[in-house]
C-alpha cells in the first residue's frame, strides 16, 4: 500500500506554554542549515541502507510538521523534497503539507513552495481570542491569522487546514462560539480542533499546579466538543476522526495512514516510523540528533514489534468509520465481537461504542470517553492468529 514519509522541523520562533513535542527557539540559520543537513543523511542512508521494500515504497504522502516548518526557506524545502524523491517512488498526485504559524510566511515564500508542489497548507490559529493567545504564548495574534489565510488564498492554495483548542483555562462557550463562527466563515478545507492536555513540564502545567490559571473544566469542555460537532456538520463539513473534520474529498490523506497502520517513515528529531511491522523513533534532543547523523548516519533511539491487532483497535477506532469486523477478522484471525464480548457489551451498555452493518465504532459519547475504550484494548492484548502480518 501506499506510504508516507514524515519530516520532522523542530525549529519554532517561541516556544508556546503547552507544547510538549520536540521543539526548540530558532537561534541561528547555521544552526538550521547542519540541521538541514543532518537531514539529507538520513533520508539519503535510507536508499542506501535500509531494505528494498522501503526504497520501492510507493509515497502519496510528504508531511513537513515542527516545530514551524515555515521558518525554513524555499530552497531548503526543495532540497528535502528532492532527497525524499530520490530515495522513494513519489506518486502523482501526492499530497504534500506544510505546516506554518501565523507571521512567519510571506506571499513570496508562499509562491515558491506552491511552485515545489507543496499543496496543503496547515497552520496553527488555536484561537482568535488575543488574551487566550497571549496565555499560550503564540507569537502571533488574531489578525495574523486572517492575514496568513488571505495570503494562502491569493497564492493558489485550494487546500488549508488550521487548528482551533478547546478548553483553555478561562475560555468560555462564548468565546468557543466565536472561534467556530469565524472558522466556518472563513471556509478552510480541513479542521483540526482538539481539547486541550496539559503535559507536565510544561510553563502552562506549572502555571495551573500553582493556581496561576484556572483548571479546565471537564463539563465545560465536553460542551465545547458537542458544540464544535454540531456546528462544523451544520456548515458542511464531516467528522472523520475524533478531532478531525472536513469538506466532502479534503481529509488528511496523510494523518489518515496512522489511524489506519500504514507504512510511514519518519525523518528528523523524535520523528516516529511504522514500516508495517516494527515501529522505532529518532533521539528526541536535536543537538544529539545531528551530532549522531554527522558521526554514525543513524539516530535512532528506540524500536518495538508492535501488537497489530491491538493498535489496529484503538487506532481504528479514532475513525468515524470505525473499524469492518469482517475486514479485521480476515486480516488478524479473530472474531473481535465474540473474543471481547464483555468488553463490547460493557461499552455498549454505557453507551461508548455501537455495531452498525458489521463496523464497530464509537458513539459521539464514545469520542469524549475514547481513553477509556483504547485502554481496555491495550490492557488486554489482542491474541491474533496473524500479529506479524
């Protein structure tokens, strides 16, 4: 099938007070160019080294995440994309996504990355409330984003996504109403809107443990999530995955291959890879992953066989296709109906997850409670007939 191929840019010019990805402040270009560099080596030793079903993988999807990938410039762009194209089979067609922050492109960069063929854009709006994003620490404000917008537009991009958060402490269901009217209006492509996780270590962890922001409250934000489904699906769009909505042909071809396990190889700092079978990952510390590219060609740091049948569950089930039963039965040898039956009528009962002409999927009850229904299925550990498959 199909893979995707994965670049990770950590480079951002502040870092927000939520973030908990491997990311770090832009000092200097040099240090961008050893890291671009660093980069090369390891799509490049993948043609060289790795096994030859990976270099004749075919690619349909190209993903530059960060990180702020838009603080990089065209020309290095270009040269990543070439790097990839020469080690993969790139497919017509493929979809390539940039990710960018409001206040960091220009229409000239903008013009050059459409002539490389990136042709989605996903930026990072969070909100259009200026105090919300002064607490997030964005760099940006509210009309950074329309105008980051407007510019995508005017430069030919027919494929944008930005992202909105729920919950925020001190956000209100007014102030999420008016984020969603402006998103609707403004007619993007694609949504992403999550509720927000506070990760420890992070500033904004600090700033609630010691009562400097007020804690999210879990009522509010389920509000805010059926508000959100109710109002995107009333202007057009679809629901797709737990957090993801659309128009009609607009999803992420990309994000769309991890829910479903497909190959996707990951190139750069913490950047994750699934070849069909293993997982591993990159060093997570970007220093020690140029230092290692330049010293041994390799930074990886951690690899699994993982259990396919489990994750096929819980990963499926982010969808709101949710997972075929007969499709699953014939890929893993196990009636996952009759095998979890407890588990099924549990749920069922708590009105979580329903069966509908033999998928297996969660109720819109069921997308806020979802941890508690992947948690049953990790504790559990599928027993497939066919894990290595």
């Amino acid at each position: 099938m199909p893979a995707g191929v994965y670049v990770h840019i950590p480079f951002c010019k502040s870092r927000c007070s939520y973030c908990d990805f491997a990311t770090e402040v832009y000092r200097n270009a040099a240090a961008v160019e050893r890291y671009v560099n660093a980069l090369y080596r390891e799509i490049d030793n993948v043609g060289r080294y790795a096994l030859t079903d990976v270099r004749a993988s075919a690619i349909d999807t190209i993903y530059f995440g960060g990180g702020t990938p838009s603080l990089l410039k065209p020309k290095q762009i270009g040269q990543i994309l070439e790097a990839v194209k020469s080690t993969f089979t790139v497919s017509d067609g493929v979809e390539i996504t940039l990710e960018m922050n409001p206040a960091t492109v220009s229409a000239d960069d903008l013009a050059e990355w459409r002539s490389l063929g990136v042709n989605r854009a996903s930026f990072g709006v969070q909100t259009f409330n200026d105090s919300h994003l002064k607490l997030l620490a964005r760099g940006h404000d509210a009309n950074d984003a329309r105008h980051t917008y407007k510019l995508l537009r005017a430069t030919g991009f027919e494929n944008i996504s930005f992202d909105l958060i729920a919950g925020l402490p001190g956000q209100t269901i007014e102030d999420w109403n008016r984020n969603l009217d402006e998103a609707v209006a403004m007619e993007p492509e694609h949504l992403s809107l999550y509720l927000l996780e506070i990760h420890e270590g992070t500033p904004l962890a600090e700033q609630v443990r010691s009562g400097r922001r007020p804690i999210p409250e879990d009522d509010l934000a389920a509000e805010m999530y059926e508000l959100m489904i109710d109002r995107l699906e009333g202007a057009g769009y679809e629901q797709y995955e737990i957090s993801n909505f659309a128009k009609p042909g607009s999803e992420s071809r990309h994000n769309t291959k991890y829910w479903r396990l497909d190959p996707v190889y990951g190139f750069g700092v913490s950047a994750h890879s699934f070849d069909g079978v293993e997982r591993y990952s990159n060093e997570r510390d970007t220093a020690q992953y140029v230092r290692r590219m330049e010293i041994s060609g390799n930074a990886e740091a951690d690899r699994e066989t993982i259990d396919m049948a489990s994750e096929f569950v819980f990963l499926g089930l982010r969808l709101n296709a949710g997972i075929d039963l007969t499709s699953f039965r014939d890929r893993f040898g196990v009636d996952l109906e009759r095998e979890h039956s407890s588990e099924f009528d549990r749920f069922r009962e708590a009105g979580l997850v329903e069966i509908t002409e033999n998928s297996l999927r969660l109720t819109r009850k069921g997308m806020l409670f979802s941890n508690e229904v992947f948690q049953a299925f990790v504790r559990e550990r599928i027993t497939s007939s066919a894990s290595a498959s």
